[in-house]
C-alpha cells in the first residue's frame, strides 16, 4: 500500500497547492501593477484627512492631492488670500496641517497611476495652479464639446469632477462611468 506522498495523483495536488499557495494573486493583481513593473493602484488616491475634507471641501469638490505636485500645492496654500478670486485665509496651524497632508500625498509622492501620469505630463519645475492646466488632464478631456461643460448649466466647469464622474470622491475616474448631467453617458 502506498503512502500518501508516495501516490502519483497526491503529489500532483500536493505540488499544485503549495505552488498556488506561494503564487497567489500574481497576475490578478492587475489594478496594483504598472506596465514598467512599478506598483500603483488605478484613479487617485481619495481624501483621508478630515480637516482638508471639511476646510477645502466646505467651498469646492475635495480634490485629491494626487493630481498636483508638491510645488502646486506650496504655492495654492501660499496665496489663499486670492484664492481663485476668494479670500480663503486658514489658521495658520490649520494651513500649516493642511499642506503637510497635500504635500506627503502629492502626484510625484503618489503610488497611484493617474497621479503619475500627472506628473509626468508637466514639464520640469512647471508649477500648475489648476488641476484642468495639467497637459495630462487637458488630454482626457479635450474632445468633450465645451456645450457639454460651459454651455451645460449642471456643469459648468471641468473643475466640477464630481458632476460628471459619480465615484469622483472614491479617486475613481473612469471613461466608461461617465455621465455628463442632461446628456448621459459619455462615449467619445
């Protein structure tokens, strides 16, 4: 009588459960991999710091620090005296907490692809101060008709990302979730 490690059909299930055992999720991790082989997650990463959520988010869509660099930031929470026309003036302590956030979360910073591919659009030491300036932006959404954001009352602006992206909030933004209000769902 044979042993169990010593029957054919055992050692097979026994080499396929430690090979699947060692090797589990390579491959299926697809939203986690680069096409470089670098990790990264898709979208952008979604807000996690309250006091950013409830200060910046109380005017405006919360925009995730993954879609600037570290210098955009600097430089918007160095003149929110002029913030876009607005005086958005914060405690200097609570400016202070927020830019830390923004900096240590920022698009160079990031491990999430979209924040990359930010990045990687500008040029070195280009300093955008509006998220809808960034070449990689302006890209992905150029052959929207400006009817559909300007001339579109429910929009308004590319600056309104969670008018037309629903799961804006979660860093998601994908083409194919996409619904422009009073037109549906955006196919290009």
């Amino acid at each position: 009588m044979k042993t169990t490690l010593q029957h054919p059909l055992a050692a097979v299930v026994i080499t396929a459960v430690v090979f699947f055992s060692l090797f589990a999720g390579v491959g299926m991790g697809h939203n986690d991999e680069h096409k470089n082989g670098k990790k990264g997650k898709r979208g952008v990463m979604p807000v996690e710091n309250e006091l950013y959520r409830a200060e910046c988010g109380s005017c405006h869509f919360a925009y995730q620090p993954g879609w600037l660099p570290e210098r955009s930031w600097v430089k918007l929470m160095s003149q929110l005296d002029k913030h876009f026309g607005d005086n958005a003036e914060l405690e200097a302590e609570v400016q202070s907490n927020i830019l830390t956030y923004l900096s240590e979360n920022s698009a160079e910073k990031s491990t999430y692809r979209r924040s990359r591919k930010m990045n990687r659009s500008l040029r070195s030491g280009e300093t955008p101060t509006r998220i809808t300036e960034v070449p990689y932006f302006e890209r992905k959404h150029d052959e929207i008709p400006q009817r559909l954001i300007q001339g579109n009352e429910q929009v308004q602006s590319l600056s309104h990302c969670d008018k037309c992206h629903g799961d804006a909030e979660k860093g998601k933004f994908r083409e194919r979730a996409i619904k422009i209000p009073g037109h549906g769902r955006w196919e290009d």
